[in-house]
C-alpha cells in the first residue's frame, strides 16, 4: 500500500483572462519510506504541485480536480479544519528559502515550540522546551540548548534550513514535502542537508517528496523519479531505471545537458527554447515544439503515460526508443 | 560573533542619539508623572474656591496664580493634565484595538477585505468634531461622549496603516511555512502577523496621541466634553477665555500644557519613524 497516491490533479489559477492551468492531471505514487522526486525545469508546475498537497496554494490558484490519497484519506475532501490538523502532525513541509521562511521577531526554540503546540495544547511549557531542544539536536544543531534561544538572525543559512527541518518534523509527519530545500544553500551544506533527510527518513520511515530540478540531488537521494514538464508527469521510473535507460526525450535531453567532468565534449548539449508559459501550451505534446522527434502526430493530444516496464511509464508515442 | 551582531544600536538608543525627541521623551515621561501623582503634587483641592483672590496672577501664594472662581491653577492644571491624559489615552487604546483587529482581520481574509475597508472609509469621512458634535445632542455632553467621537475617527487610521503593513507581512515565508506546521488562524495573526506590524503602528500611535489630544480639547472648549466644574486642559483655556485681557493666564496656561503635549508626541513619532525605518537609518 502506498502512503501517497495522487490522483488526477489538476491546479489552475483564476486570472482575467480566464483559469490558467498550473498541473495537469497528475499521478504520483510514494510508499512509506521511500523518496520520490519530482524533476522539471522552473515553471512546470511543481511547486503549486507541493502547495497544491498541502492545500496551501493562496488565491487565485485553486485545485480544480482529483484526489490526495494520504494513507487512505483524501485530503482534497476533508474541512478546512481537519486539513489544518493534518499539517504538521501527517503532512508537512520544508520550504526554498530558508532566510525568509522564520519569524524574525521570535526566537527559534518558540517557532519550534508554536509547532507542537498547534497539535497537543497539553504538553507543558518545560515538556515543550525539552521536546524542542531535542529537536534541535535532532537536527544535529550543535549546543542545541543555546541556539534554543537565538533569533533566526543570528543562524547561517544551512542552520536556519535544519531549523526549518526540526519545526517540520516537530509532530513526526508521515509525509515531508521538501519544496527545493537545498536550493538556497552552498553545495557542501547541500550534501550534509541530503544526508540529514535521508537519515531522519531511515529512523523514522516517514516518506519524502523531494521536489527540485537539480539532477544530482536526484541521483543522491531519490528512489523513484517523476519528470514533470509543463503541467504534466511524461516520466514515471525508480531513480535507477530512469538514469540508465531515460525514454522520454525531455528526460533525454535533460540527462545529456548535465556536464561531466569524464567526458570531453566541446560543447553541452541543451533543450532549445524554454518551456511554454501555461496559456501558449501546444494541443499536442506540450514537448512537441521544442523535440527532434516531433512530427505531425505529436500535435493530435497529449499523450498519456503509458507503461513501458514494470515501473516505467513514458508520455511518448514513440517509446520505447530502440537504444 | 556577538560583538558584531548586536552593533545595530537598539531602537531606544537611536531615538535618544536625537535631543529634540530625547527632550520630547523626558517632557511626556514629566507630564504623564504629574498627572498620575496629581492628587499628591497638588498644593491644595483643585476645586476649592478661594474668593478673595480670584484672578490673582502666577508668583505669590499660588505659584500659577488663580482663576476666575479663585481655584488654585497649579492644582487644576495637574488634574486637568490628569483628565486629558487619560481621555487622548482611552480614545487611543479603544480606537487602536478596534481598528488593529480590523485591519490585520481584512489582511489575513482577504474576503472581507473590500466591506470592511469600504466601511472604514466611511467612517473617515465623518468630521471627528462634527461626530462629537452629534454624539453630545444625543447623549449629552461629556468625557464619555468625547472618547467614543475620538475612538471612532482613530479606528479607520489605525485599520488602514494595519492593514497595509499586515498586506506586505501577509506574503512573507514564515507565514506560509507557519501554515503548513498546522498553526490556526487565529493563532498566526496573534503570533507571527501582529507582532511584525507593530513598528509602523507603533509610530502612528504616537503621533495620534497629540491629534487626538488636540481634538479632545478642542471638543472640551467647545463646551461638548469636560463639564464645570470639571478640571480639563481645554474645558479651562474655555473658561479663561473670558478673562483673556484681564487675567491672561489662566487661558494661556492650560492651552501652553495642551500645545507642549502635542509637540512633543509629533517630534516623539518622528524620531520613532526615523530608528524604526531601516531605509531611513544612516
């Protein structure tokens, strides 16, 4: 049984000129444990994707279709209310930027704090400082007791994103939706947040939806992979599968733009053009205009994913590509 | 490390680097001192007639001199500051709450954002005096009435600078990433929306404490606010006004008490505005 399984959803955002379709019938599926990535360059989608879990997305975005399996419980269906309790304590989520993303006004052991307490109103006020600290030092904070009382001002980035992380874990979620968490941070605090996750993930056995489009965070952490472009999934696989036989030509063209130190090419490839902006999508394939494969087919509809291997799913007609 | 974050000088220091708002700061901290030891300060009972020296002038016995019933002015000018304070402050803490809680409530649901500021400018567009005015033929005239007019023309002020400073801490980060621990929305405004707003309303509380001061008295002069014998800065400065050619000081001290007060809080709100804007910091 899966912890997660996305069905079907589709985020649009109302605008004047009419809604404007941010995710487009997407399906995703995490087992407990696992870490499923979703890849895509800037603008396909998946960040109103995450909001979109948490029902976090501010007007005029809005979910208009499908359904949020968590554990078995549709949290598209629930109140208001019940959603509100499910974050934190189910579902929760570590954020981009992690100089903005604390009050700057309170210090980081009552953020920390305010986070229990808005699911279990009967801890204590020395149970809360205890269970905060050691959050902190969960965290691997060092002298967790004296950065309790610190304001955020005084952290450095990759400090102020492993409080982010204690706060989110605060209620040991089932689910951590991590929106491009080591995006802001220098590639070795990258690498020591990565391994944070990935060992609060083993001890726990909470899932991880790591959302980025950084392919080497992808190699590092993910057990399964979903490639998204312009609104939608085009490729389904586990990290494994997708890194050695990608059959998606966006997927394609992505793995052959990533330098490498081991190859001499003169110069990187690249994917011409950029995505389109969700009011220019193509009927097609919305990957049609920018694809060498591209021919006339490619612009009757969408293709959908089709299942290629056990666990591989491909939105092309023409996968599989003979390699 | 320390050393070098804890260089930026607190908001305290930098409003007293400034002598005209330290000199403003000392100046209220004085008034707000006598009047709240009025009743110990003051030589005699400020509503005690002496009629055989009415109209004496300051120096003397009286060190202010008398009035025209022959009450002691330095007594009634302590009480009267008494009275004033606590009107402009009443006003202020009622109109502030209200308008505060209306305007971080139309920040964070934005729904009830157009009604409620509507309302709010309609609000604003009844004369504070005119409001008084009316308040007093329907209820009669007295402090009561004149907090309640002063109230109502500071919740729309207040509502709008909360709103537009709540507008901006609205889109911040932390707040989302508040919501997503499950925090309650009551909870988020109390917690992380309101103690971020408090800066620009801080500022703007200052400065209308001299408004509403002056507009206090000024509804007390008109004979809609303090009633005889009742001590109050403007109520007096009406009274003297009778004697303005014989006895000038017993208008002339009570309207100087109301004119230092008010400047004192605009220079005050200046300099507050100049430490708590980081854009203006030199």
């Amino acid at each position: 049984m899966s912890l997660l399984q996305v069905e079907n959803l589709r985020t649009v955002f109302d605008t004047r000129q009419g809604a404007v379709v941010a995710v487009d019938g997407v399906d995703l599926s995490l087992a407990a444990g696992r870490t499923l990535a979703v890849v895509g360059e800037s603008g396909c989608g998946k960040s109103a994707l995450a909001l979109s879990l948490m029902r976090l997305l501010a007007h005029p975005g809005r979910v208009a279709g499908g359904r949020v399996l968590l554990e078995d419980e549709d949290l598209l269906a629930l109140s208001p209310a019940k959603m509100r309790a499910r974050r934190g304590s189910r579902v929760a989520m570590v954020f981009q930027e992690p100089m903005t993303s604390l009050n700057p006004v309170h210090t980081v052991g009552a953020q920390i704090m305010e986070a229990m307490r808005a699911h279990d109103r009967s801890l204590s006020k020395s149970d809360l400082r205890d269970a905060a600290i050691s959050a902190l030092a969960r965290v691997r904070i060092p002298s967790p007791e004296r950065r309790f009382d610190d304001h955020p001002h005084r952290l450095s980035g990759g400090m102020r994103q492993r409080v982010m992380i204690a706060m989110a874990l605060a209620c040991q979620p089932r689910l951590l939706i991590a929106d491009e968490p080591t995006t802001a941070l220098d590639v070795t605090v990258q690498a020591q947040i990565l391994d944070l996750l990935r060992d609060i993930q083993a001890e726990t056995g909470m899932g991880l939806l790591l959302i980025t489009h950084d392919l080497g965070v992808v190699a590092e952490t993910a057990d399964e992979v979903a490639v998204m472009y312009a609104g939608r999934v085009v490729e389904r696989a586990s990290a494994t599968d997708l890194f050695a036989d990608p059959q998606h030509p966006y997927t394609i063209g992505l793995l052959g733009s990533i330098p490498r130190m081991d190859l001499e090419t003169p110069r990187l490839p690249t994917i011409e053009g950029s995505v389109p902006p969700p009011f220019a999508w193509p009927p097609g394939c919305r990957f049609a205009p920018r694809c060498a494969f591209a021919d006339a087919a490619c612009e009757v509809a969408p293709p959908p994913l089709a299942m290629l291997a056990p666990g591989h799913e491909v939105a092309c007609i023409y996968a599989p590509v003979d390699a | 490390m320390s050393a070098a974050l804890s260089a930026r000088p607190s908001v305290l220091r930098l409003v007293f680097r400034d002598v005209a708002a330290a000199a403003a700061a000392s100046f209220l901290l004085l008034v707000v001192l006598a009047a709240l030891f009025a009743p110990w300060l003051a030589p005699v009972d400020p509503y005690e007639t002496d009629l055989m020296s009415v109209m004496t002038p300051p120096g003397g016995d009286y060190i202010l001199g008398t009035d025209g019933q022959g009450r002691d002015m330095l007594s009634r000018l302590l009480f009267g500051l008494r009275m004033t304070l606590l009107m402009g402050v009443a006003a202020l803490v009622v109109g502030g709450v209200i308008g505060v809680s209306i305007g971080l409530i139309a920040a964070h649901w934005r729904r009830l954002d157009g009604v409620l500021m509507r309302l709010m400018d309609v609000m604003l567009s009844f004369p504070a005096i005119l409001f008084g005015l009316a308040l007093a033929a329907i209820f009669g005239p007295g402090l009561v009435a004149v907090v309640i007019a002063l109230s109502v023309a500071t919740v729309p002020l207040m509502a709008r600078i909360a709103r537009s400073t709540a507008l901006v801490v609205m889109a911040q980060d932390y707040i989302e990433a508040a919501r997503a621990t499950g925090m309650g929305s009551f909870r988020l405004i109390r917690r992380h929306l309101a103690p971020n707003c408090v800066a620009p309303l801080l500022v703007f509380a200052t400065l209308r404490l001299g408004q509403v001061i002056l507009l206090g008295s000024a509804l007390s002069f008109l004979g809609l606010g303090a009633q005889a014998p009742t001590a109050e800065l403007g109520a007096m400065a009406a009274q003297g006004r009778t004697f303005l050619f014989f006895a000038p000081h017993i208008a002339v001290i009570p309207s100087l008490a109301i004119f230092g007060i008010v400047l004192a809080c605009n220079v005050l709100g200046d300099a507050l505005r100049d430490a708590l804007d980081p854009k203006l910091r030199p």
